[in-house]
C-alpha cells in the first residue's frame, strides 16, 4: 500500500494515514495535550512541546506516520532507525492513539501500515517494549505479527507507585 491511505474505521468513519511533515507539528502537540489520563497510561509522559520536538528530530532515518481525521491528529506511530553500523536495519516501535479512537481497528492498521512501510525502506527487524496490562495494544502488535521475546521484571513504574512487567516484542521483516 502506498501512502497516504485512507481507513473506514469500525463505525465507518474515514481516516487517512500519511507521513509526518514539518507543517504537521502543532496539529501533532494538540493531539498530544487532548490525551486523557487512559490512553497515557503506559506512555512516558510529559508530552510537552520540547519532547515533542526531541521525538520528531530522533527519527532521522526512521518513519513517523499520522493519523488524520479530516485536519485533526489523532494517531501518531514511530520507528526510530539505529543509527550504529551493527544495528543497522533495527528500529523501535512506538504509537499513540487518541481515546476517542480506540476500540476501532486503528491501532492494529497503523501498526501494519508502519512496518509495510518499514519493510519497503528496508528495515530488518522491529522491536517494542510494552506493559504487560496493556492488553489491547498487545493484541495489536500481536495480529500485525509482533511475538514476544522477552519479559522485562517490574521494568515500569506506573502512576500507581507499583512496578510492572513490560514485554519485549519483535518481528522479523
């Protein structure tokens, strides 16, 4: 699939998912401070202007893909590209999607979006690390053909105050 791409979410609403550009920075810190306490669970909050702009300039060689529902971010996804000579070919998989569009297929298309797209750029293998509660977006990673690799022991201190398990996950292109 070549982007952009439009999507007919579960409830029929259409979204495209294309490539960041420079022009979509504040539409993507907007999204970003609209994300409720739920869908930033598991995240590593602050996602403050400074972060943002750290998160956007890491992906030199890497993919960030949007979500956009008409002119409105409302996904992001990122593969950032190893930039060691023995690394090369391995990236790290992170996304966020807005609550209102949870539940609705998105998380599990852009995650095969992304990695279509990391295959066609010749990227290896892809790894994500993962709460081990977060089950819905295990179940995503999982039908876009991440498997576990690993379990990382009380690796992630949730709001809570407690530990949690994160699982490593990956898969070959």
């Amino acid at each position: 699939m070549m982007l952009p791409t439009d999507l007919s979410l579960k409830d029929g609403q259409i979204v495209t998912v294309r490539s960041y550009t420079s022009g979509d920075f504040e539409p993507m810190v907007s999204m970003f401070s609209q994300l409720s306490g739920d869908a930033l669970q598991y995240g590593l909050p602050p996602y403050d202007r400074a972060r943002l702009e750290r998160w956007v300039s890491g992906v030199n060689g890497g993919i960030l893909l949007l979500v956009l529902d008409g002119e409105n971010v409302v996904g992001a996804a990122t593969i950032w590209a190893s930039q060691l000579k023995r690394l090369r070919g391995i990236g790290e998989f992170a996304t966020y999607i807005h609550q209102d569009y949870h539940g609705k297929g998105l998380g599990t298309f852009l995650t095969k979006t992304i990695l279509e797209e990391a295959r066609r750029k010749g990227f290896h293998r892809v790894t994500l690390e993962v709460v081990a509660e977060n089950i819905p977006a295990i179940k995503a990673y999982e039908r876009a053909g991440f498997v576990q690799k690993g379990r990382l022991k009380d690796a992630f201190l949730d709001d809570d105050g407690k530990y949690h398990d994160q699982l490593v996950m990956g898969v070959i292109l």
